[in-house]
C-alpha cells in the first residue's frame, strides 16, 4: 500500500464517516460506474457546491474498489452489497487516489506542487512492481504504460478536488495549461485506465477549452439527471435521520418543520429537492438550527458576484429575498469567468457554488441559511443604493409595526414608492410583495418571515413567527386598490390566526400576542395606507 496506490487513507476516510451516528447509505453510486468499467465513456466528472458529499462519496469509490486492508465489513452492510457483481470488484481493483486540494510543505510554485504527485506515483510503482525495472525519472504515464505492457494490470484513477489547483496564490495561466497537460497526459486514451472518477466544484468546460479532457462525462447538478440522488440528502434520508435524532437525543430541540426551512430547497436536474449534507449533520449533532454550511468559506463572496454588475441584480435581488424565481440561462462554465458581467454570468456562477438553486428556467435562494446571507448583503452594502437605503430602513418597519404607528409604516413605504426603480411600479401583487418583504428584511433576525403560507381558510401574504417568546406574531395581508380595514377583515374572515392558535382540541402553537396588519396600496394616489389590530 501506498501514499497514492491502494492507499489505505480512503478507506480510513469513508469508516469515519460510516461510524457517524447520522450517516447515509449512498452506496448505490458504484452501480453507475460498474457497467463503465473498460469501456469507452469510462471518465467521469462530478460537479458539486462544496460540503455537498463529493470528497465522502470520491473515498467510498476508493475504499470499494482499492486493494486495501481487508474491511469487507464496511460494504457487507451497505445497499451495494446486493449488488450481483459486489463480490467481483469489492477490493479488486488497482486504485490510484490523487487529492489535488493538498500541497507540499511551503509550497510556492507548480513545480513542487506536481512534483510531490508524480514522484509519489512512481514510488509507490517502484514498490508495488519490484520485478519490474522502473526509473523513477520518467514520466508517470510512462511508467505506467510499460507496467500494462508487462502485467495488463490495469489502474482506477480517482481524483478529489480536480479545480483546487486554480484557486491557489501560487498558480499562473501558464501553470493552468501545464495542469491540464498532466491530466491529459496521465488520462486520455490511456489503455492502462480502467476507469476515471474526478470530482470538483468548477466545471471542465471553460477551463479545458480544447481537447486536453474532452473524454470527460460531465455531471453537474443543475443540467444533468444522472448522480442527482447520491449528492445531498433527500427527504426520506432525513426523515430517518430526524427519527434518530430524536430518539438518541435527551432533549431533542429541532423540529423536522424547521431541519426543511433552514437547509432544504436545492433541485436537482431531475427536479428532486435536497439538503445540504453538512448543514444537516451538523445541526443535529450540536442540537441547534445556525449557519454551518455558509460559514465554512468566506461568505461576502456573494457581493464578488453581483460587484461588476450592481444595477443589472438589484431589483432581482428584493425579488428572490421575497422567495420568487429570477429567469436565467444557465451558463456553468461562466463560474470560472474573472469577471461576470451578464445577470447569466452572475447567476450561473452563483449555482455552481450553491449560492442559488436552480428550477425549471428560474434561480431561486434555496433556504433559510442563505437567506441570511442574503439579508446581510442587503443591509451591509452601500453600494447597492436604493436597496440598501430601504434595507436599513427596515430596523424601523419592524418597531414602527409592533407599536402600531400607522404613521412611521406609512412614510416608508412611500419612501420605498419615491424610488427610481422599476421593481416600484406597483401593477401586481407580487412587486408589493418584494417591496414589503424588503421593508421588513430586519425582521428576520427576530422571526421567520413566510410568504403565502397556509392559514385558516386561505393563504396569508406574510406570517412572521417569532423565534423568541416574548414577541409578537404577525399576519400581514396586502390590499392593491383596497383598504388596509378590508385587509385586516379578511384576515379575521379567514381565520387566519389559526394558524398560530391550532386547530380545534389541539394545542396552541403559539399563545403570544397576535398582531394583524393590513396594508394597502392605491394605484390612483400612488399611497399606502395601513392599520395593525391586535386579534
């Protein structure tokens, strides 16, 4: 065993992560990549947003396949298993596990850093092959080649973070080409591959223009079906993984209700929707709905996106804050642009690194955890201009509201209204529905705000539910052409507080102050009117 050939650290890597208390059997992977074997379309490229099981997934491919330690113990009790050729490749198989996110010891250019890959290949060849005559000298590929022309052993190469090279300081344009020479070199039409699996977040297409690694088959989340199950947890794996939490945990405080709204809302090509792996993992592990996911890289990375285009994302911006869909061509190799300019560009990037989610032509904020996110963009930069005005003016909407001052909500919608922007034209619900949503954004700090959600006999444009005891809840319904008192009456008609109070013979939800607020909007004075009532 070696440090890159049948290395025992995959396997060491993927028992960790099968001894976790919520761990999820996507064992069934493999079956995708058996019929490929010593075929043709034998490459492989999996594209995903970070923390969405990539590295977990390129191990447990290596530890199955690898000629490693004898842990038939870890697959025996996986799906895979009953897989009719699981016997036939389980631990059969020459694997090669390169993870191009490491680097040498004080590693300041691309020479040391493909160096320590190569010459660790061909040492651990020398090793493996002590009958054949190898110079350690030659070139990997090489080297590899005359060991097929003596044995016809071939090799399974699997390469973790394929695009970490890119972003390190140290990497030139020059040294990009050279990269892609190597892989090419090492990959393509090798007799000696027996199968490629490569994983990464950026897609291949910008950066490999030409044909350097055109006999990829490339799976990314947005646009391609296949791989859609095996990246991110479904809802049926969290429902079991809820249903342990619950029973191993002595003071269980999350709701299945909330695991969705803070970490769900990714789609699939096939159009399923899935959580974020870690978030979830580490929500019920530390018994606390926070930010996990997002506060693993460096999260004002979203404003890097919008900068070069502000006024083109801005108006979009309220809008998808307000839970609607954006139109968008997705363009993924535009996530390796330098500069995006176009809302596609911006958009399209956003995807590839889970900043947005991707539905049926429109990009969405997927959940609860980036919608914070999003709020802090909103409220922190001046650079956004009018949205970021009524942002901050939101800290007043929300005070404004709890003390019932009619007055103080209605200079600031109109002061929403005086803005230059088109998103304030006001010819539909929807446009006063980011509008309001936008005043209000503070408000998420204190409760979750939900749009058009169910409530007695009908749907209520906004409910917020307070995180904390001692606030209020909200109803807030809009009026276009109509009283904030016809607002608020429908509110009562409906019953819309039951959605607080629960139904007959159960339990309140929520036995706190109820506050119904009614707004309206007159298309003729360009005014806004509003009331709040105590139900």
């Amino acid at each position: 065993m070696g440090i890159f050939l049948n290395s025992p650290i995959p396997s060491e890597a993927y028992s960790e992560t099968a001894a976790d208390t919520y761990f999820v059997d996507k064992s069934l992977l493999l079956t995708e990549l058996f019929p490929a074997m010593g075929k043709k379309n034998k490459y492989f490229c999996i594209t995903r947003p970070r923390r969405f099981g990539k590295s977990v997934m390129a191990s447990m491919v290596g530890a199955f396949f690898g000629k490693t330690s004898d842990d038939d113990h870890l697959f025996n009790k996986l799906a895979i298993s009953e897989d009719e050729t699981y016997s036939i490749h389980l631990h059969s198989h020459n694997v090669i596990f390169i993870d191009f996110s490491q680097e040498p010891r004080n590693c300041t250019d691309y020479g040391q850093y493909i160096t320590r890959i190569q010459d660790g290949i061909n040492q651990d060849l020398v090793e493996a092959y002590p009958d054949i005559k190898i110079d350690t000298a030659e070139a990997v590929w090489d080297i590899l080649l005359k060991i097929f022309q003596k044995t016809r052993d071939k090799f399974i190469f699997i390469i973790d973070e394929w695009d970490a090279i890119f972003h390190k300081s140290f990497i030139t344009l020059k040294d990009q080409k050279k990269y892609l020479g190597f892989l090419r070199n090492l990959l393509k039409d090798q007799v000696y591959v027996e199968l490629a699996y490569m994983t990464g977040v950026l897609p291949i297409t910008k950066y490999s223009s030409g044909s350097e690694l055109n006999m990829f088959l490339e799976y990314d989340m947005a646009t391609k079906k296949k791989f859609s199950e095996y990246f991110g947890f479904l809802d049926s794996e969290v429902d079991r993984l809820h249903q342990i939490y619950q029973n191993t945990n002595n003071n269980p405080e999350i709701s299945r209700e909330n695991l969705r709204i803070w970490y769900d809302g990714y789609y699939t090509a096939k159009g399923c929707r899935i959580y974020n792996p870690r978030s979830i993992v580490c929500a019920l592990t530390d018994n606390e709905l926070t930010n996990y996911w997002t506060s693993s890289g460096p999260y004002d990375e979203i404003f890097y996106y919008i900068q070069n285009n502000i006024e083109a994302v801005r108006d979009d911006l309220i809008l998808m804050a307000a839970g609607e869909g954006i139109p968008t061509e997705i363009q993924n190799y535009a996530a390796v642009s330098m500069k995006l300019d176009t809302k596609d560009e911006i958009y399209s990037a956003m995807v590839v690194y889970g900043l947005l989610t991707y539905h049926e032509g429109k990009v969405f904020i997927p959940n609860r955890e980036l919608m914070i996110q999003f709020k802090k963009l909103l409220m922190t930069k001046a650079s956004l201009g009018y949205v970021y005005s009524l942002a901050k003016e939101s800290e007043k909407m929300l005070k404004a509201t709890l003390d019932g001052d009619t007055a103080t909500m209605s200079k600031i919608l109109k002061f929403a209204h005086d803005t230059e922007s088109p998103i304030f034209s006001y010819n539909s619900e929807i446009e006063l529905s980011a509008v309001v949503n936008l005043v209000y954004l503070a408000a998420r700090d204190s409760y979750r705000v939900e749009r058009e959600d169910k409530a007695g006999e009908g749907y209520v444009d906004f409910i917020f539910y307070p995180e904390r005891k001692n606030m209020s809840a909200i109803l807030l319904e809009l009026k276009i052409d109509h009283t904030p008192e016809e607002a608020i009456q429908q509110i009562k008609d409906r019953n819309y507080a039951l959605r607080f109070r629960g139904k007959l013979g159960e339990s309140p939800k929520y036995t706190g102050k109820i506050l119904a607020v009614g707004i309206g909007y007159s298309r003729k004075t360009k005014l806004h009117a509003c009331r709040v009532e105590v139900l």
